[in-house]
C-alpha cells in the first residue's frame, strides 16, 4: 500500500466527500481494522478545523459471535442511549458530519441464520430511525468510503496471497477513486462538473417515466414520482455545505413512483445482502411491486429481504451509470455494493430518499408517499444494468427521449 496515496485518498474524502467544516463534530463510524484509516482521517479533519473527531469502533468477528449465540430479543434492544450518542452531536454547538469507512468480509456471517440477521439489522435501523433521517434527507455531510480488508480482498483476488491480494485491491481502489493520477480532488471537481450536467439535463427534460431494456430479458418500465428532481455526484447539506455521500460515485439517481413500476428486470451483478452472496436474481414488477422473483443463489435469503416490510417489494431508487465507468471499466467484482452500484445501472429496494422530490426533506413520511416516494426500513441497490442497455424517456408532453444507448449517455450536454 502506497502510504502517500493512502494519506491522500484520507484527505480527500475528508476535504471533499465529507466536506468538514470549522467548528463541526467529524463522527467516523470505523471497523477495527480500519483503525490506522480512521486515525488518518482524522489528523486530516482536525488539520482544516474541525471541532473534534469522535470515532466509534465495530468489530466484525464479536458481532459474528453475539449474532449466533445470543438471544435475539437481547439483539433487537437497542438501548436509547446509542440513539442518543449520534443526536447528542448533531444537536450540539457546531453540528457533525458523518463519515462510514466500509471495510468488511463480504462474507462475515456466511453459515448464520439470515432470517435472524435480517431481523436484527430491522430492529437496529427501526430504533435509529431518528438518526437516519439525518443522512436520509441530507440535513448533515456524510459519506461512504472503503478500504481493504484481507479477507475481502482474499475474495476479490482469490488467486493471490492475502498480502498481495490486499495491496492489488488497494491499488485498484486508488484507480477507480481518482487517486492514482496524484490529483484527486482536481479529478474530482472535474467529474462532478461532467455528472451534474447530465443530472441537469434530466431535470430539463421533465419526464413522466423510464424504460430500460437489455438482450438479457430485462424490460422495465419506471413511472418517476410526483415532482422528482434527479440528484447527482455531489449533494447539498440543508447547512448550504455540499459533500459527496458516495466515494466512489458514477450515479445519477431519483425516485421511482412507487405504484408504477412494470415489467421484468435481470440481475447483472451478484448483490451481499447480511454477508449472503445473492446471484442471478430477476424480478417482475406489477403496479410497483414485486410478484415475481428467482435467484440462482440465496433465494430464500432474497425473499426475507423483500419481505422485510410493507415497502421492501417496492423501490425507492432508479440510478442511471454509464458502462464505461472506472469501477466497470476495472473488471473487478468488488462484492462491495459501494463500488459494484457504480458500475451498472441499478435499482434500490426499500426507502426513497426524500431530497429526490422538490421540498421533500422537510416532507412528512405520508406527503412523501402522496408523491409515490417508498416507505421502508431498508434501502437495498441491486446491479440491473448491462453493456448493451438501452433507456429511453417519455416527457410529459408526450415526446420519447433517448438517454442511453449500448449502456452509455445519449444526451446531448
């Protein structure tokens, strides 16, 4: 691992993905293994002023031993005190911001029993709730970034030692994150300019719904929510601050109307749903909900995912990805959704994000329905896009639009 690329990768999510602000609480959410990733970024937020920095380590294997040996009413408590330690820092002088370093075993808790998974991952989302909201609707910077682990680069590169294995997903995280060109936060400006003009040229056009259409069997129709605002590479704080909650991110997304999605859909890239590989998924959309469905591998698993809650059948997320995108042009099937989303077109199963409807974050969950924005405690990207994709736009006024030919823009910016 190339320690200056490293420090730079830290600097740049905390400068740009992140974006931290003087006087404000960094909150770094950090896997054990991380931790010489987190100390990182945090002399990089303390650097450019931030108030203080709070990391709060998880560690995988115990909660691998909690999930198979204790009881699951003990695991659904969340106590109210771990609610109150994330809103005690938001509520406070200066605010936070929130960054998630993602650096797990895509397999963790493969041989556990994925109902009581599901159920425990649902009781723990339900009882943060209140904190969700704040990423949810983007009332603070928050992003997502990921490092190696050498179990997940064991998966990724399962030919090589663990050590070598490590250092070439490091090396290819650095290439698909813009980091290798030794600029990244100019990379970047740059790729955000590019993205938001096409995320622009999606709101000119005013559309009524999407068609996505692949040689695999894929033909799905998405009718789009009451006043959606498509949403891309950077976002905006309700503070003013703008942050990329993704790092990677190729996306340009927005809500689907949750009672209009029809047809059928193929899975083109397998989905790690609780640390269980799910493959060769499709689902057949009617009036918006699913009522149909297959997997090759872990059906059952996908199945307990959808029936999660009432909104887990539905979608809250249509993103559009080019197929030359880096993380696709890479190759590599990272087995890690932040890096896999973003390379192919995909669906999200569960919530809606309220800012991807004109005035939606300070929208009531039941106004936000009203709009066809879903309601759910899960919110779940599934890769659908193919090299061959086509996606065309109706506009309100009745007119069709190209927007993706053989799985890359069409429009004119």
């Amino acid at each position: 691992m190339n320690q200056k690329m490293m420090e730079q990768y830290a600097e740049f999510i905390v400068q740009v993905g992140v974006n931290v602000q003087k006087n404000q609480t960094l909150i770094i959410n950090c896997p054990l293994d991380a931790a010489y990733f987190a100390r990182a970024c945090m002399k990089a937020a303390l650097q450019v002023g931030a108030r203080d920095v709070v990391i709060r380590y998880t560690d995988e294997k115990a909660e691998r031993i909690r999930l198979e040996l204790a009881e699951e009413s003990v695991l659904c408590d969340v106590k109210p005190y771990v609610l109150r330690s994330y809103l005690d820092y938001a509520e406070s002088e200066g605010g936070c911001c929130v960054l998630s370093i993602s650096a797990s075993d895509p397999e963790a808790y493969k041989g556990l029993d994925a109902g009581k998974i599901n159920r425990v991952a649902l009781a723990r989302r339900q009882a943060l709730q209140p904190w969700r909201s704040y990423t949810m609707n983007d009332r603070i910077q928050w992003c997502v970034a990921a490092i190696p682990t050498p179990a997940w680069a064991k998966k990724v590169f399962p030919e090589l030692e663990a050590e070598q294995a490590e250092e070439k997903l490091w090396q290819t995280i650095f290439d698909v994150c813009r980091v290798t060109g030794g600029n990244p936060v100019q990379e970047w400006k740059e790729h955000i300019a590019k993205t938001t003009a096409y995320r622009d040229k999606l709101n000119q056009l005013n559309l009524e719904s999407i068609r996505m259409q692949s040689a695999n069997g894929t033909d799905l129709t998405v009718g789009l929510a009451e006043g959606h605002t498509w949403e891309g590479a950077s976002s905006k704080a309700e503070n003013g601050f703008t942050f990329v909650a993704n790092v990677p991110t190729e996306e340009v997304f927005t809500a689907p109307h949750c009672l209009r999605v029809n047809g059928v859909v193929k899975g083109t890239k397998p989905y790690v749903y609780n640390g269980q590989p799910i493959e060769n998924f499709s689902f057949t959309f009617k009036d918006g909900k699913v009522v149909e469905y297959s997997a090759d591998k872990n059906q059952e698993v996908l199945g307990q995912m959808l029936d999660s809650d009432e909104g887990a059948r539905r979608i809250g997320e249509v993103a559009l990805v080019p197929a030359s995108s880096p993380i696709n042009r890479s190759g590599v099937l990272f087995f890690n959704t932040l890096y896999d989303e973003n390379a192919a077109c995909h669906i999200a199963f569960g919530a809606g994000y309220p800012t991807t409807v004109k005035g939606g974050s300070s929208m009531s969950s039941e106004q936000l329905l009203e709009c066809g924005v879903n309601q759910s405690a899960i919110h779940e990207d599934m890769m659908v896009g193919a090299e061959d994709m086509t996606i065309t736009g109706l506009t309100r006024d009745g007119q069709t639009v190209t927007i993706f030919e053989n799985g890359e823009w069409a429009l004119e910016v």
